[in-house]
C-alpha cells in the first residue's frame, strides 16, 4: 500500500451495529477469485466501469439497469431476477457493492436490493477510491460468467421506502425527517448540489421540520471509509437528537444521497425504523400546495 494513504481502522473496532455489513478493500482482494463471492461495481459516473474497475467485477447502471424506462419507479422482481442471473449471482452468492462518490450509488444499489428482499450483500468501505488510492489492480476486462440461479421475491416498498402520502403524514405527526442535502440547497438557494447545473425542481427549500445533516458527514474524508459509530452518534444523535427508536425518513433529491444517510443509520447505528424517500426533492419542489420551508 502506498505511504500517502491514510490508515483505516478494522471494522470490528469500530462499534457498529452490524459491522458484517462492510468489508474492507482487503477483504475483497482476497475473496476475487472466490466463486462465492460477486463484486458489483454501481456508480454515478455510469461509464466509469469500463475505464478500469476491480478485476471480477460487474456492472450495475443505476439508471439502464434498475430503474422502469417509463414509469418513475424500479424494475419488478421479473426484470432484476434476469438482471442478477446475467450477473452470475446465485441464491449463495455474497453480493460486495463498490462504486464512485463514496459509495452513494453502491449504497442506493444495495437499498435497492434490500427492497426486493436480496441477502447476503455487504458495502465495501471506502469505495472505488479507497481501492484506486491504495494501488490495487483496475482492468478493463469485462468478465464471462455463467448464468446465475438467484430467485428474487415480491418487492416490497413497506419497511425502507416512503412515498409522498406518507412523508405528509410523518410531518403532520411531527416524526423526524432529514434532509441530507448541501446546505445550499436545504435553504433554497440551489436545486441541486453547487457543482452542478441548477435544476430538479421548481421551488426551493426543504420539507418542514426536517433536520439538515449533508450525507457526506458519514465520511472520513481522508479515508473515504465510514466514520466510527461514536463519531456518526455524535453527528445524528447528540447535535440532531434523533434516537435509534424514533420512525425518521431521510431525503435528498433522487433519492441518492439519502440512501447513504439510511444505510449509516440502519446497518451502522442499529435505527429500528428508517425509510428513504426516493421522490425526494425532485417530487416535493415540484408538487403543488406542498408545504415548503426556508431558513
């Protein structure tokens, strides 16, 4: 491992809920060659894969592969159960996501998943960056596998999915919502995040009463792995005063983000009732008489 690269410590120490859910850049070198064992690269840069990714690896395209072309919803359980056999994934197979962004559209992916019921899956700490960083192979070969044998189940959008109605309801029962947005665009000033175009929706702000904590302080910046379930309770917990007990929905724009902020609070705090609402901002900003706050 180059000098340069900050050190990371192992997971085990550092006092999550449910550490089996991340895996180091380590784990996963050593598990390439594992039949057991499928990395699935997801990223927003959707042509970043084919520059170079880790040996093994596939592709998962937010956009082609999970989303319906038509209606602004995922695909069914018909769709993603091809999808996941063309990927060589079986009803065995430990399913490893990475990508771009710190892990946002690995996470997004693996929340995606989890709606249709999908297990074994793991996240591997610090992401494509951490991997490139720390000079581990990237290729361009693209791998021949055979047909997977996994059976996907119903998709059911109850227990981490929250559509419009329900957000309504939550903010008039005063639960708790967070906004993982920049500030900027918590407070109406961008649509989107200040290093892209503004636009996404026609009104600006963020939904009543909801808390903003930016998804990226879930993050070590120098490690680009997740922070230690101490630091994340200090952020989510004493400065915001959430609860691990407490119904909270998390937002963003697409949805993106804020899948993130629910992995670190599910899998990594141990939250009982956590739920992203993937309209986000893009449906609320847009949606006629819907309630609308700014600083």
């Amino acid at each position: 491992m180059p000098e340069t690269v900050a050190p990371v410590a192992e997971i085990e120490s550092r006092g999550y809920a449910h550490p089996e859910v991340l895996v180091s850049t380590q784990w996963v070198a050593d598990h390439l060659t594992d039949p057991n064992v499928r990395v699935v690269e997801s990223d927003e840069d959707v042509l970043l894969y084919e520059t170079g990714h880790i040996p093994g690896a596939v592709k998962i395209d937010w956009v082609a592969d999970l989303n319906d072309p038509l209606v602004r919803d995922y695909i069914d359980s018909a769709r993603l159960q091809r999808l996941l056999r063309s990927k060589g994934i079986n009803d065995n197979t430990t399913v490893v996501f990475y990508g771009d962004r710190n892990n946002w559209w690995a996470t997004y992916a693996f929340w995606v998943f989890r709606l249709f019921g999908v297990k074994n899956l793991r996240v591997m700490d610090g992401g494509r960056l951490r991997w490139a960083e720390e000079g581990r192979e990237l290729v361009t070969q693209v791998p021949r596998l055979s047909e997977g044998n996994i059976t996907v189940g119903r998709r059911d959008d109850t227990q981490n999915r929250a559509f419009r109605e329900q957000v309504f309801e939550h903010v008039t029962r005063g639960k708790r919502l967070v906004d993982v947005r920049s500030p900027e665009e918590y407070r109406g000033e961008r649509l989107h995040m200040p290093e892209y175009p503004n636009e996404g929706a026609l009104r600006g702000g963020h939904i009543p009463r909801a808390r903003n904590i930016p998804w990226g302080r879930a993050i070590d910046p120098e490690t680009h792995a997740f922070r230690p379930a101490s630091e994340l309770r200090t952020i989510y917990q004493e400065e915001h005063g959430l609860e691990a007990g407490d119904e909270v929905i998390v937002y963003c724009r697409i949805g993106e983000r804020s899948s993130h902020t629910w992995f670190a609070l599910t899998y990594l705090l141990g939250f009982k009732s956590v739920r992203n609402y993937d309209g986000s901002w893009t449906e609320w900003g847009n949606l006629v008489r819907a309630p609308v706050e700014k600083p």
